[in-house]
C-alpha cells in the first residue's frame, strides 16, 4: 500500500535550510515512508496526536490519517533543547 506524503509550509521552509546530505537522508525517510509510514525510529509525541521520526539530528514531525491513507508532515527540525516545546 502506498501512503500519500502531505508536506506543509512550515516542514518546506524547515526542508529548504537544511544541508545538503542532511537533506538527501531527510528525503530518502520521506521516501521510505510512503511504504510504511511507522518504520524507522518512530515513537508518538506525548499529549499530541502525532508522531516524530529520527533522521540524523533531524526529527521529521507528522500525523497519520488512517481513514485517507495519508501522512501529513508537520514540521522538520534539528534536534536541540527546545524541540519539543
């Protein structure tokens, strides 16, 4: 099955300020989640209905619609102290 990758504006701009070999591992997870969008380092957010994925120092943040088949790619953001808030 084939997941539809619904990537906001927030998660574009994050995408475009991000080196260029971070970006080929952002993209490839990107990719790699369209099969499955649950594989890789994976976990649900704590008092949110979303999940993050790590890439590298990288965590891509996005929802799963189950009913449409589609994930929705919140935000990309370098890991730090303040990520999470």
């Amino acid at each position: 099955m084939s997941w539809a990758i619904v990537v906001s504006n927030r998660a574009r701009k994050s995408l475009k300020r991000v080196p260029t070999a971070d970006h080929a591992r952002i993209m490839a997870a990107l990719n790699a989640m369209q099969t499955d969008p649950l594989s890789g380092d994976v976990a649900k957010l704590t008092g949110q209905d979303a999940f993050r994925r790590r890439v590298g120092s990288y965590r891509i943040m996005f929802r799963i619609d189950f009913k449409s088949v589609a994930v929705g790619i919140i935000d990309i953001q370098r890991r730090t102290t303040t990520t999470y808030r």
